[in-house]
C-alpha cells in the first residue's frame, strides 16, 4: 500500500471528522462523548497553523489518517512543547500508516524548533503505546482516572520525546 502523506486542506475534513467520530463512538482514545459535527471540527481545523500542522495521509487516494501537533499550554514559557495527536481509520489500524504519519510528523516538530512533544494516551492502548515507544516518546506520568467514558473510569498516560533543540 503507497501512502502520500500532505499537509491536509478544508476538503479533507470529511473523511477526517468520519474518522474522529468512528473514534468516539467506539474508543477511550478521546475524551469527547458525542459525534461532532462538520462545523465543530471546521472550527478546530482552522486552528492550525504553520507552526502547528495538521497532516493526512492518503491510501489510493482516500484519506486514513491524520495527525497534529497542538500548543501544550497557552502560557508563553510552554511556546517550544507540543501535543501529538493521531488517529488512523479502523480499518487501517496495524498497517504502518500511524508509524508513516509518526515520521512525518516528528520530523516537522524538529525543523520547526520544538523542544519536546507530549502524547496523552488513554491507558489500555497498547497499539497507541507501542507506536510512541518506538519513536522513542517515554512514559512521563500517569493521572489516574480522568476521563469517564463508557461507562468506566480512564488513566491517561503522558508520554514525552525530547527532540533535543535548544529553546
């Protein structure tokens, strides 16, 4: 399967807001509850920026994934730290296309001066830990019970890289 990675246009959000909704519904992954809509995101795509790109990948054409970095925090000091955020079409999970956007992704942080990148992951996602451990992201801590979805209490875990510019 060839994949072109890109940085995504307002076209995609389709088939990325198909994505994140397959995601509530069915997955801790993310915190939401209910399905957004195609205004909501349209609202959170706009958000991106240069500085913090927002990626899809394409298989034969049709988007299966995407990722972003986001600010950390709003306060200045946290300007070079960045949140990671993927999420894969589920019929795409296991197939190098999280490892492909990964790359991608990690090298933009580099070029673009950050000094480390954080990933919240919901615990009990192995697949999700297994894909930032290979890239090297570390366990940083964990808060416990934070989320409540499904009908279940959720840890999440912060996983942390140091891409090792100076601020």
């Amino acid at each position: 399967m060839l994949l072109q990675i890109r940085e995504a246009v307002l076209d995609d959000l389709p088939a990325m807001l198909a994505i994140y909704n397959h995601a509530i519904a069915h997955l801790a992954a993310t915190f939401d509850l209910e399905p957004q809509s195609l205004a909501q995101r349209e609202v959170w795509f706009h958000k991106h920026t240069e500085a913090h790109p927002l990626l899809v990948v394409e298989a034969d054409g049709q988007v299966v994934g995407y990722c972003c970095l986001s600010p950390f925090r709003e306060k200045p000091a946290y300007s070079k730290t960045v949140e990671l955020s993927v999420y894969i079409d589920a019929q795409q999970r296991g197939c190098g296309v999280g490892t492909a956007l990964m790359s991608d992704i990690l090298q933009r942080a580099e070029q673009l001066g950050y000094h480390t990148v954080i990933s919240g992951i919901t615990g009990g996602n192995e697949a999700s830990v297994r894909l930032h451990e290979k890239f090297g992201f570390t366990l940083a801590g964990k808060f416990r019970e934070v989320g409540f979805k499904f009908g279940e209490w959720h840890d999440v875990h912060f996983y942390q890289l140091m891409l090792g510019k100076e601020a």
